[in-house]
C-alpha cells in the first residue's frame, strides 16, 4: 500500500477508534508497510490538526457557578441536619442504654443482697442443725452408756436373782431336811 496523507490519516483514524494512542510505529503496523520518513509528515500533520480541532475549555458561567454552589450548600445544609438528627438519635439510645444498664445492675445488686441474707440464713440454720445433731450425737451416746450400764445391772440382777433362787432352793432343801431330821430326832 502507497504511503499517502490520506492512507496515513484513515490510519491514525482506525487507531484512536479503538481507544489507542496513534504512533508512527501503529500507522505503519496499520499500514503494513512504510518508511518512518514517508509516514512522519503526513503522521505530524494529523496531530497538528488533532490538537486545532481540540475543544477549548469554556469557563462556567457565574450563574451556573452561583446556582451549583447554592445546591450543593443545601444539600449540605441537608445532609447535616439529617446527620444531626441520627446524632441525636443515637445519644438517645446510648442515654436510654446507660439507664437501662444502671436499672439492670441496680436489680442485680439487690437480687444479690437477697442471695447473699438467704445464704446467711441457710449458714446459720446448717450450723444450728450441726450443733443440734451434734448436741443428739451426745445425747446418743449417753443414752447408749446408759443402756450399757443398765444391760450390766440387768445382767448382774438376773446373775444375782438366779443365785438367790439357788439359795434359797438349798435353805428350801436344808430345811425341810432339819426337819426331817428333827422329827425322826425326837421322839416326843
């Protein structure tokens, strides 16, 4: 393909469509052949050209200016107040929160106080159901040693009843054997 200034601005053209940066190295790719001294002038006059057509830059007008500046103040105005207002609301919750939590330790407090005076109760009754059970224990005791002292009395009355019956068995038997004796003994 000839190298001409309207093959090489078709080049540059196809290039900047496609969302690239035309060089002379991507005019002569595109053209696929060329010297870089044929497609040089005709590339630079493209630029220059690219660069006249530029748009130039228009200052906003003042009352645009004025008008933006004015919407963005109330919207600003807006978004505060409303950021306000969740401000506010969160102080709220965080307020009714602390109460909360001061009510719920207030009630723990007391229902710990509670605890504590039954536990106090309950030490006292375990100690007084302690001294009492040790206060039977010894009563128990006492009562076994007497019932002990009583089985050896019991014991020692039925030994000493059995030996009273024996004697007086023998006297029974010494004597109706006296008598026996005495009246073969005399014979009046």
């Amino acid at each position: 393909m000839k190298v001409t200034r309207d093959t090489v601005f078709t080049a540059a053209e196809a290039i900047l469509v496609r969302g690239e940066k035309p060089t002379n190295e991507k005019v002569r790719n595109e053209l696929g052949s060329g010297s870089f001294s044929d497609i040089g002038p005709h590339f630079r006059e493209w630029r220059d050209r690219q660069s006249s057509h530029s748009l130039a830059i228009i200052d906003i007008p003042e009352d645009v200016k004025q008008t933006s500046t004015r919407s963005g103040e109330l919207m600003w105005a807006e978004a505060s107040k409303v950021a306000a207002q969740r401000v506010a609301l969160a102080e709220e919750r965080v307020v009714q929160i602390e109460a909360d939590r001061r009510e719920v330790e207030e009630l723990l407090e007391k229902e710990i106080k509670r605890l504590e005076q039954l536990l106090a109760k309950r030490d006292a009754q375990v100690v007084d159901l302690q001294a009492n059970v040790s206060a039977k224990e010894d009563a128990i005791r006492l009562l076994e040693l007497e019932l002990s002292k009583l089985k050896g009395r019991s014991e020692a009355a039925l030994e000493l009843q059995s030996q009273f019956k024996w004697l007086n068995d023998h006297i029974a038997k010494a004597d109706s054997g006296e008598d026996k004796n005495a009246g073969r003994s005399s014979p009046d």
